[in-house]
C-alpha cells in the first residue's frame, strides 16, 4: 500500500512538471508577466530566448523546437515521420515548427534593436484552442536579462474590414514583418508589410496574392497583374460581413467615378461583378424586393453594367459570392429588335432572367476607399 501512494505521489509530481499551457490560458497572462532570462548576457541568442519563456509559458510546440535544437546547425531542420519540420538558425535569429497537418505549431523571431536591447517575438498556433493563433511580443533588456511585454503592429494594426481574418508571419530571412487579411469568401489574401528600422517596424506597403480572372464568366481569361491596377478597395453595400474587392488603375487614389472593377468568386476562379471604364459604366447596386413567385431572395445583391454596345450584365451576389449571372444582350431579327437575356450559373432553380425586371428595394452608393498595392505571385 506504501509503495503504491509513493508511486502515485511521484507520477503526480511528473505529471504536474509536463504541464503544458495553452493559447487561451497564455493570452489571459503573457501580458502581464515580464520573464527573467537565465544567463541571458547582451547577446542572447533565438534559443536562449525561447527557452525562457517555455520555462513560463511550457508548450508542446516550442518542447519540440528545443528538443532538437542542440543538433541542428544553423539552418538545418528535423523531419518528422508525421509531416512536421524542427528549423533553427541562431544567426538568423529564427526558429520554428511548421506543419500542414493540424498539430501545434510556432514561430520565433530575435531583432537587434539600436539600444542594445531585442525584440523577441513568439507565434502559436493551435488548432483547438481559441485564439488559434496567439503572437507574444517582448523587448529584452540586458541589464536586467528580462523579458518585458509590449504592443506588436498586430495589436495597433486596424483592419480594413471587420469581418477580415487577420494573420501574420515572421520572417526566417531579413527583418520583415508581414499581416494578412483573410476572408473566407476569397481565394486571395492582401498582406502589409511592415519594415524595421532597428527599433520598431513600420507599415512600408500591402501586397495582393495575384489571379486570373473572366469578364462575367464570358470567353478570355486574364491576370489581374498585368491590367495595370495599382489601388485597391473593400466594399460591403449590404454590411452582411462579406466585403467585395475592388481594383483600379488609378496611379492616384480614384474618385467613384473613375475606371474600377469589382470581383467576386464564382466557381472557384474570380470573376468580375462590375465594371466601370470607357467602355462600360456601373448602372446600380441594389437589392430586390421579396416577391412571391420570384426565383431570387431578398438578401441577393444585383450589381447592374452596361457596355457601349448596349449589352446589360447583371451579376447575383450572395454571401459575398456571385450566385449567377444574366447577360442581357439586344438582337435584331428580319427587321424587328429586342432584348435576349442569357443565364451562366449553376442550373440551380433559383437562376431567373427575370431578375433584370426584379423590384429594386434598396439602392447602395458605397464610398470607397482606396489603398495602394502591388501583385505578388501566389504561392502554390
């Protein structure tokens, strides 16, 4: 019976040095807790750093990082039979476990700040725990071998839109800091990035993952990166949280009156859902009417174009995607004219013609806001 409580006692105590914490409870405190750096000196390095505060923060990813670091050289990396990678380099001040499965995984960065001091940087992420991801931000004083807490860009950054998922990456080269906004009605991403200047990092400029795109689903394909758009905008007429993105030419911020396109997913590729050029003008944004033999909803979001051959194109948005499209064009036949509207969607019963005749509820004249940015090559 003895022996029996003893080994109790002594598996609770291991049990208990395991302990591990997670995002919600690391969240709650990191802020609040500054983190001695055992021999720490002027010039600690990535792992000298990220052991402290695994000492005050244990956690399954950063465990494994530290486990493998004492044979990896700078740039090596552990492969796991499980899909995950160990990458360290200490000159580089970066180290990381990164996966493309749904295990626990992180991300730490060391600046060298002017003052002598560093700016350490830890990113968590774990797939079951909310916040998912978690990114800790400390200045490393050598005097004292401490580790305090400060605001990172992440927390004063401002999102574009409110229903935007925003994310960030620490760079395993250079000093760069990039944030991204994610929607999850897009196929595409718009990253900041944000330069150092050997104290803090600044916003330097926004980047869009590049696409290909059709005109209403019609005929040729095209990248959106060698239109020549240089200004973006995000605009949610019916504020439902799924904000359309608009592109324009414009070397200068454009007025809503210039040349601009709007996108939308359709099918899995991006398609237009208006345009405004010289050859084709935004007639109305709007919503119908609920009607009771109607095919369409309430909730649908028209977005009407006329082109310069008369040709009207009405794009139907729902939940920020484009639910089908009808292309009304005229026609003349042994003398007499009219109109031929065309269907492009999914087959589906609620895709009607009668959509261009539909009762308009409300109309929506949203400002834009324009932002510059530059094309970068998606990463497969």
């Amino acid at each position: 019976m003895r022996k029996t409580i003893i080994l109790m006692a002594l598996l609770t105590v291991s049990v208990a040095a395991m302990a591990l914490t997670d995002n919600d409870e690391i969240n709650r405190q990191w802020r609040k807790a500054p983190i001695t750096v055992k021999d720490g000196g002027q010039t600690p390095n990535i792992i000298t750093l990220l052991t402290a505060f695994h000492q005050k923060w244990p956690t399954y990813a950063v465990s494994e990082v530290l486990k493998h670091a004492p044979q990896l050289k700078d740039g090596q990396q552990y492969e796991s039979d499980d899909d995950w990678r160990v990458l360290v380099n200490r000159r580089n001040g970066y180290a990381d476990l990164s996966s493309n499965t749904d295990i626990d995984q992180m991300e730490a960065c060391v600046w060298r700040r002017a003052n002598g001091h560093r700016l350490f940087a830890v990113s968590l992420y774990q797939q079951h725990v909310m916040p998912q991801n978690l990114l800790c931000w400390y200045d490393y004083d050598p005097a004292t071998q401490t580790l305090r807490p400060e605001a990172s860009p992440v927390d004063e950054y401002k999102p574009k839109h409110k229903s935007s998922h925003i994310g960030w990456s620490l760079p395993m080269e250079g000093t760069d800091l990039q944030i991204s906004e994610h929607f999850d009605h897009w196929q595409t991403a718009i990253t900041h990035i944000y330069k150092w200047d050997g104290t803090r990092h600044h916003y330097s400029r926004s980047q869009i993952n590049d696409f290909r795109y059709q005109w209403f689903a019609e005929d040729d394909w095209y990248q959106a990166s060698e239109q020549g758009f240089s200004q973006y905008a995000l605009i949610d007429p019916q504020d439902n949280g799924f904000p359309l993105l608009c592109l324009s030419k414009a070397k200068t911020a454009p007025s809503d009156a210039d040349e601009y396109t709007i996108f939308a997913q359709f099918k899995g590729d991006m398609q237009t859902v208006a345009i405004n050029d010289v050859m084709h003008q935004i007639n109305g944004l709007y919503s119908v009417k609920p009607e009771d033999d109607a095919q369409w909803k309430s909730t649908d979001l028209v977005a009407y174009t006329s082109d310069e051959e008369h040709i009207g194109y009405y794009a139907v948005v729902r939940d920020g995607y484009i639910n089908y499209f009808v292309i009304d064009r005229p026609f003349e036949d042994d003398g007499e004219t009219g109109h031929q509207p065309e269907v492009i969607g999914y087959g589906s019963d609620d895709e009607s013609i009668h959509i261009i005749h539909a009762s308009i509820a409300q109309k929506f004249a949203p400002q834009l806001q324009w932002h510059n940015f530059e094309f970068i090559e998606e990463e497969p």
